[in-house]
C-alpha cells in the first residue's frame, strides 16, 4: 500500500483528481489531495499571493504534521510541478518518489514567469484568458485565469464535456509569484524524479516536455497516449495505472 499526496495545476483544485483518487483508493491506496494556496476551496485570494512558500503552504503544513516513520508518493499536475520541486529541497528524506505529470520540471534557479513566457512563445497567445493586476497596471501581473475557449481548445480538447462544465464552475485564478525555485542537489536532487508524459498536450507541448526532460533528467519516464494537457479528466484511468505501477516499485 502506498500514501499519494495529490497537487493541482493552475486554476484547479483538490477536486480535479476526484478521478484518479477514487482509482488508487479502490486498488488499496491511501490518497491525500490538497488545496494549493486560492486553489479549490482555499479562502486566500489569488492576487494577495506573492511568493511560492506562500502558495505552497498547504503542503507544508502537510508534510509538517506527516508521521516521523511515512513517505509518500508526491504527484504533481502542470504547475504544481513547482510545489513538486519546493517541498522535495525541504522534505526529502519523506517523498519515496516525485511524479511530474505532464508538469513543469524546472532547473533551480527558474521563475513562474520564465515558463510562462517559454510556453506562450511556443502557443502564441492564452486567447481568451485573463491576466489580473492586483497591484495595478504599472506592476507585474499577480494572477492569471484560463478562458473557457483556451481551455477547450489548448488544455482539454480530448476532455469528456461533462469535466469541462465542472471545470467551469468551480476555476479559480491562479497567482503569479515573481521569486525563482531554489534548490540542491543534496536535497532536491536525492529524490526519485518520475515524468509522465501527455503525447497530445497542446499547451506543455511534447517537445517542450522533452526539453524539460532532456535538460534534467528524471529516473524514470512513462508516456500515455491521447492525453490532453488536463490528463486528469481525459485519460485518468491511465494515469492511476501509471501510479500503480510507481507504486510498485516505490514501497
């Protein structure tokens, strides 16, 4: 048996693994999925969040009060792959494995901004999304919120329509932290580092997930096919097979 800790990617919330958890929990697992700061039905207002420790305080506060003798098996989904790289620099010694799915995988010194900025050189543009400027105009954006085209067009075009009305409901804007991610290789990079790829992403495309692949290399590599960016709605009973079998190995 093993303990997923579960962390969502921009805009979403513990819910969007609802999936995949129920997966792992009926295979035997023990499944925690959380709220990042202003995600899901954390009260923090996106804007007022300005440093990833603060975004990633719920998972902090997790590992904090985790039993002395338990690891687990930390997933991460698109940005979370920065809470990923966060919390493996502090609790190292309790994370069995780190799995990136189709997530950002960034180098040590790498800003929220930079990847932004690489991925919408790569896309052209985020459409119909909104940038938010709760410092006014004249100072960096503080949160970002995806358009429901961009989203069904970008990020979940093979999603069954029924998760992207649930998506639509219940989005939140996401902060936009202006530090960059720190870490070392004695911590960081003692870590099992596991990348699951979306072969059909559009917004993390192939190519730039190779990239991130290629320039830090993890332990291991899975590919699942026909997967769209939001893999936890379009493909989730490969992802939780995918999990399983890192399970295996991990405990």
């Amino acid at each position: 048996m093993c303990h997923f800790v579960m962390v969502h990617g921009s805009g979403y919330g513990a819910w969007c693994w609802y999936k995949v958890a129920d997966l792992l929990l009926k295979a035997g697992h023990n499944v925690s999925s959380l709220d990042m700061a202003g995600g899901g039905i954390d009260p923090r207002d996106a804007d007022t969040i300005s440093s990833l420790q603060e975004y990633n305080q719920p998972l902090t506060d997790f590992f904090t009060a985790l039993p002395s003798d338990e690891k687990v098996v930390l997933v991460g989904h698109s940005a979370g792959g920065f809470n990923l790289s966060f919390t493996m620099e502090r609790f190292p010694d309790r994370i069995a494995a780190a799995v990136f799915v189709t997530a950002f995988m960034p180098l040590s010194g790498t800003t929220f901004s930079d990847v932004i900025t690489e991925v919408a050189s790569i896309v052209g543009d985020f459409g119909d999304s909104t940038y938010y400027y709760g410092n006014g105009k004249e100072n960096p954006a503080t949160s970002f919120r995806f358009g429901t085209q961009f989203t069904r067009h970008f990020l979940s075009q093979n999603s069954p329509s029924w998760d992207l009305m649930l998506w639509d409901s219940l989005e939140r804007k996401f902060p936009l932290w202006q530090e960059p991610l720190l870490y070392t290789v004695k911590n960081y990079g003692s870590v099992k580092r596991i990348y699951v790829v979306a072969k059909e992403d559009k917004l993390l495309v192939e190519a730039y997930q190779r990239k991130m692949i290629a320039e830090n290399p993890p332990q291991m590599v899975y590919e699942i096919e026909g997967s769209d960016h939001t893999i936890v709605f379009s493909k989730p009973l490969h992802l939780a097979e995918v999990l399983i079998q890192i399970a295996k190995i991990c405990v």
